[in-house]
C-alpha cells in the first residue's frame, strides 16, 4: 500500500491558531507530518468507543462495604454538611 505524505518543518507559531499545542512546544521548529487517514484507524477508534470501564476497578473493591454501598446513607453531600454544622454548634 502506497501511502501519500507531506512532512514539514515550521515555527510552531503559525500552528497556534489552528492547533492548541503545549507550552514546550510553543515558539520552537518542529516537524509537522500530514497523511490521510486509514481506514484501520477508524475502525479501532470505534471498538474504543464500545468498550466499557463497567468492573475495571473490581480488583481494589472491599467485599466487606458491598452492602453497604448497596444501601447508601440516602442524604446527598449537602444533607450531610448540614447536619455535619448543626452538630457543631458553629451554625456553618
């Protein structure tokens, strides 16, 4: 397969307005390559997007909380902050 390509090297000022780069790599000559892109890419781009993070942590849970968690105190963060100054007597 035979793939065109331009392969460039500029001041990365004149990248600025259309591309947001990171301040190592402002005002410095730096090599810019523009290719079409493959067919492959955005196929793997799309089983990336399908893909779940549903139990990617499952390793680090604590077994002993699970009932807990399931139950949950049913007051949101709020509630809690005010009851949380209430027993304080500050009057937060």
């Amino acid at each position: 397969m035979n793939m065109e390509a331009i392969r460039l090297t500029l001041n990365s000022a004149r990248l600025t307005p259309i591309i947001k780069l990171p301040k190592t790599l402002r005002n410095r000559e730096v090599e810019v390559i523009v290719m079409p892109k493959s067919e492959d890419a955005k196929e793997r781009q799309l089983d990336t997007e399908r893909k779940s993070m549903m139990g990617c942590l499952s390793q680090y849970a604590d077994p002993s909380l699970i009932e807990q968690e399931a139950h949950g105190t049913g007051r949101t963060g709020r509630e809690r902050a005010a009851q949380t100054c209430a027993d304080s007597g500050r009057g937060c």
